[in-house]
C-alpha cells in the first residue's frame, strides 16, 4: 500500500515571519490526519523555522530545491548536505526551474542523485507543456524527462514523482483526473521498466497542477494518483487543510 502523500509548495511566497504564522495556523489540524502523509516545502529562508515548530510532528519538511555538490565555491546555492538532517524531501525539476532557471534533465538528475546520496528523497517532477499537450506528445515528452532524469539509478529509497502537467500550474486549470491517471498510469510503466515492477509499485507518484479542495477528492480517488503537489492552495491554511482532510477521506473510501 502506498501511504497518500500531500505536499505544499509555497514556492516564493511567505517571509519567515508569515512561514510561522501559517504553520501555527496549520499545524494543530494536520497532526490529526490519518492515512495521509502532509508535507510542508517553504522558501529556504524559512526552513529552520518551520523545522523548529515541526519537530516531534508527524509532518514532514521538504525544499524545494538544492544545488548538486555539497559544497564549495557555488555563490548562493544550497547543498543536500545543509539539508540532510533538516528536511526530509526535496522538490527537484519543478517546471519553473526548468523553464526560468534553465535546468535540464541532465541537471535534474545530478540533483536526484545528490538528493539519494544523503538521503533526502526527491520529489522529481515531469510533466508536458500545452504546445506538447495539443500535438499528443504527452507520454514521449514525460518518458523522456524520466528516463533522463533517473538515468544511471539503480537506488531509490524514498523516491516519489509528480506529474505536473505545465499548463495546469497555476493556472485554475486542473487536468481531468482521468486523464491524470492515465499518464501517471504511463509513468509507472516507465518507471517499472527502468527500476522493475517492485520499485514501480512501491513509488509514489502525485499530481500537480490547480489543485484545490474541491476537486483534491477526484484525484485521490483514481487508482494510480498517490497525492498531491499543491502550489497556490497549500498557502490557505483552510484550504490546505481541507485538502488533507478531503484526500485521508477518499483513500479511506476507495
Ligand atoms: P498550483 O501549483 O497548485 O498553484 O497549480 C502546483 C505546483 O506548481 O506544484
């Protein structure tokens, strides 16, 4: 069984300050959820404050990036050294790194690689644009950014991907959860081939894009979805809340 993970993406939005207020505002409630995992990635900035008020809980502490050395003369990054021991999780390849910071899937993997050496589990994220949506390339562009992405690892304890297609971030414009399903239903395939059917099985893989609490029920439901990235919702502590609770309640029912 994979346990459903929920995980907040505040991307660049929050100041250390707010980052507290809003896991205070969060925190009492997402103790309590059962059979879901909750993630919270805040800016780097935050991280040792949200790290302090998340100690001893059940929720967990991501990044939402790392640089892939662990350290040297690399102005302004931060390495998976700094986090090992702090966070748990770490986003890599999200579609606004790939396409404002230029990283490519060869970058991404240097990244997944460094993140599995110290142990922080990757969040790897792949998903098609809408020029690549409209020309069918979904499954060819995602197979592409996986298998180049994860290329030349065999270990993968904690590995979890979410599929984000580009033109649903943000923008109120979810996939349909069918549709969803069916390309992580893909991704899964590919990562079997790549890692074996055992490997495959155990990784969770999440979607994200426009995520909200009313339509979070439809996609946990589907058989292939395994949670959710959530970028704009997860900065409502109701909302996210609403979120976690809606998701512990479908996987209870399915
Ligand atoms: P969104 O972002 O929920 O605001 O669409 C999701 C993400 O970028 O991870």
């Amino acid at each position: 069984m994979r346990k459903p993970l929920i995980a907040a993406n505040w991307k660049m939005n929050t100041t250390p300050a707010e980052a507290v207020a809003l896991v205070r505002q969060m925190l009492p409630e997402l103790e309590t959820a059962t059979g879901v995992e909750t993630l919270l990635c805040p800016p780097f900035i935050s991280t040792l404050v949200v790290a302090d008020l998340l100690n001893h809980s059940s929720v967990m502490l991501g990044a939402q990036n790392v640089y892939y050395e662990d350290k040297g003369a690399f102005t302004g990054e931060i390495s998976p050294l700094m986090l090992a021991g702090v966070c748990q999780y770490v986003i890599l390849g999200h579609s606004e790194r790939r396409s404002l910071f230029g990283e490519s899937n060869q970058i991404v993997n240097k990244k997944v690689k460094a993140a599995l050496k110290v142990g922080l589990k990757p969040i790897l994220c792949v998903g098609e644009s809408l020029a690549d949506n409209d020309a069918g390339k979904t499954q060819e562009v995602v197979s592409t950014q996986l298998r180049q992405s994860l290329d030349g690892i065999k270990e993968v304890v904690g590995l979890v991907v979410a599929y984000e297609p580009v033109w649903a971030i943000g923008t109120g414009r979810a996939a349909s959860a069918a549709q969803a399903n069916k390309t992580i239903e893909m991704i899964r395939d590919v990562l079997s081939a790549l890692m074996g059917c055992e490997v495959a099985g155990a990784t969770r893989i999440l979607y994200g894009g426009s995520v909200n609490a009313a339509n979070i029920a439809e996609f946990i439901s589907q058989p292939e979805i395994d949670g959710a990235l959530v970028g704009g919702a997860s900065l409502k502590a109701a909302e996210f809340i609403s979120i976690v609770r809606e998701s512990a309640a479908a996987k209870r029912c399915h």
